[in-house]
C-alpha cells in the first residue's frame, strides 16, 4: 500500500512548511489516472497526522479527471485509463490531465 508512504510525506511536508503553527486544513489533488486510491489516502493521513502539527487537520481530496490529446487530429478527449482512442480512430493520446498528485494548498492557525 504506497498511499501510507504518500499519506507520510504529505503529513511532513505540511508539518515543515507550517514552521510550528497548527495544520488546519489539507487540499489534495489526485490524479484519476494516478493510481492512488483517495479514500486510503484519507486513512492514512488520520494515522499518520496523529502526535504532528497536522493532527486533526481536515482533509479535502479533488480528485483531476483523466484527459488527453490526439497527436493525430488535435482533439481533447476524456480517459479513465490511461489509453484510449480517439473518435477519429487513433490511439495516439498523449495524456495531459489525471496523473498529478499535489498539495494544492494548505490552511494554518
């Protein structure tokens, strides 16, 4: 399960940048094409937050949607793998959206 290591490092990274204030809230951005399950990295953060200045942050996932372009004709179109054809029959997609993972932003008191 690597969303406990991600879980882990959000937790520290937030708790670094926080420079001793308290971590209220979390925004995460997680790719659809990421394989990155949303609601363990939910779990995980919980345990790994506990005795850390993230303890009892909220935690707010945006989950990306998948997206990508045809090299062939142009268009954009919408995945949820990361292959895919397009309408005009080519499967030459390069994938633009849905893969990322990311702090997006975080809340301090």
């Amino acid at each position: 399960m690597h969303e406990l290591s991600i879980a882990n490092s959000v937790v520290e990274i937030c708790a670094e940048q926080a420079h001793g204030a308290r971590v209220r809230r979390v925004t995460l951005e997680i790719g659809q094409l990421s394989a990155v399950m949303p609601e363990a990295i939910r779990f995980c953060f919980d345990v790994c937050a506990k005795d850390t200045a993230v303890e009892g942050a909220t935690l707010e996932i945006v989950v990306i949607p998948g997206e990508a372009r045809c090299l062939t004709c142009g268009a954009t179109l919408a995945v949820d793998v990361p292959f895919g054809q397009c309408a005009c029959g080519s499967g030459n997609l390069e994938l633009v959206s849905g893969q990322q993972l990311k702090i997006r932003q975080m809340e301090v008191v």
